[in-house]
C-alpha cells in the first residue's frame, strides 16, 4: 500500500466511503505498516571495548577474536527486512575475513538456543574510515516477535575492526 495525498476539503463536501477510504484508511494503514529503521542495539561483552572518534565501539581483530551483538524483538514484529552489523576501520581492507554465528529464541519458551545458526568463511572489503555494514539476517531466518538473540562475529585477521552495533529493519503487524 502507498501513501495517498488526501485532497484538500470544503466545509459541505460530500464525503463517500470510497473517499473516507482512500484519504484516511488507506493512510493509516501505511502508517502502521511502514518499515521501522532506526532500531539499534550497541556491541557488547568484547574482550576490548574502545572508541573510533567518538562512536563507542568493540574491538575486533585476531587477537581480539569475537564481538557479540544481543538484541531483542518488539512484540509487533512481523517480518524481518534487514538485519546489519556496523562497523569502521582506518583502512582499506580487501576480502576482510569473519563469521557469524547466533543463538535464539521466544522469551516466553524460555529456549535461549531454538535457534542456533552460521555462517563461516565469509569475507567483505571495507573502505577505511567508511561506516561499513555486513549482512547478519542469514543467521535470523527463524527471527520472530518477542524474541531475545544474540549474534557473534569472528575474524582471524590482524586488522583492527570497530564494531558499533546492530541495526534491525522489519516490518509491523
């Protein structure tokens, strides 16, 4: 559904339901249904927690080898747009290599683990000094409502990696 612009009103028009619809209804509706873009969980639980100019952020590199990003899903989730890891480093670094790992679950079964998914071997190129996101969704396939996650990235590279966060784009009910 898309948004309509509602047509300006004169005192006495004749309102149809074909209009109300389209005018109030139909808007709402995207309202309600438009994709929520700015949840944003921060790294944490890193064997070194730093900076990157002012941005607080988890230090990754082979020596400090996992960055853990937890996040929980509203209850009115519905299904799951994107999921990204942020991170930054001073430098251009051709074919990064890291792997992801998660464990989750639905708070209310108390199975913190349901869930338990990888992706290992994976490698991107990042451009110094550039906000760089890496796809974790492919480690969410079964992400629901009212679920607690936690997701994990490893690297065995010597490169120091700055991880800000999360970030989590999905739709509502």
């Amino acid at each position: 559904m898309t948004w309509t612009d509602p047509t300006t009103r004169q005192t006495g028009d004749l309102i149809t339901a074909a209009i109300w619809n389209g005018d109030v209804v139909d808007n709402l509706s995207y309202l309600h249904d438009r994709v929520v873009t700015r949840y944003f969980w921060p790294a944490n639980v890193s064997q070194a927690f730093t900076a990157f100019g002012d941005h607080p952020a988890a230090l990754l590199n082979s020596s400090q080898g996992q960055v853990y990003c937890p996040l929980n899903t509203p209850e009115d989730f519905d299904s799951l747009v994107a999921a990204e890891i942020v991170l930054v480093t001073a430098s251009d670094t051709a074919n990064w290599p890291y792997a992801l790992y998660s464990d989750y679950g639905a708070a209310s079964t108390g199975d913190y683990n349901a869930y338990d998914e990888s992706l290992i071997g994976q490698s991107k190129s990042l451009t110094g000094n550039r906000l760089e996101t890496i796809d974790v969704s492919g480690v969410l396939s079964n992400l629901g409502a009212s679920m607690v996650a936690g997701v994990k990235i490893t690297t065995s590279s010597v490169t120091n990696i700055y991880v800000l966060g999360l970030v989590l784009r999905y739709t509502r009910t």
